[in-house]
C-alpha cells in the first residue's frame, strides 16, 4: 500500500497535525484528500520521494540495457516477448 504525503496548503489554517508534513496510507484507488482528516483545512498532496528514486532506477536500469549493446525482452505472454531496451524488433515471438 503506497503512502502519501500530505501538508497544509495554506499555513494560517492548519491545525498541529497538518501544520508539518503527515502520511497517509492509501490504496490506489482511493480519491486524493484534499482536506485535513483533523481540522478540514485544505491541504496538498506532496510526491512521494520513494516512487520517484524507483522510477529513475528503472530508467537507468535499462539505458544501462541498451548502452551495452544489449537488446533486453520482457515476457508479454502467450509466448510473445515485448522489448524494453536495445535494438531489435518491437515483438518476437518464443515459440516455433
Ligand atoms: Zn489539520
């Protein structure tokens, strides 16, 4: 379950709680907050600083890929391999 962080979008209408930065957990689904659970201020919704370090690993990750001369697949199903880096063809298929 992700956790989001949330604080005050405006200073002089905060209460202790959201005043400095706090965390929710929340599914996915679940619609942004856009009050605080305390006091109902209004408040923001910051970017989650974990989520952003794994999205620029990924990235790396697979530039290091292609860098390499390497061509790298991921298994799409039905024995079809989509590619994420390199040169090559889009699709190939893994079956005869
Ligand atoms: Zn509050």
């Amino acid at each position: 379950m992700p956790i989001y962080e949330y604080t005050a979008a405006d200073s002089t209408q905060s209460c202790a709680h959201c005043a400095t930065r706090f965390e929710i957990f929340a599914r996915i689904s679940d619609p942004e907050l856009s009050a605080c659970p305390e006091c109902g201020a209004p408040i923001k919704r910051l970017i989650s600083v974990a989520s952003v370090i794994a999205g620029q690993a990924h990235l790396q990750k697979e530039a290091h890929f292609s860098k390499r001369g390497f061509t790298q697949y991921k298994k799409a199903g039905g024995g079809v391999y989509e590619k994420t880096a390199g040169d090559g063809p889009q699709f190939i298929s893994g079956e005869e």
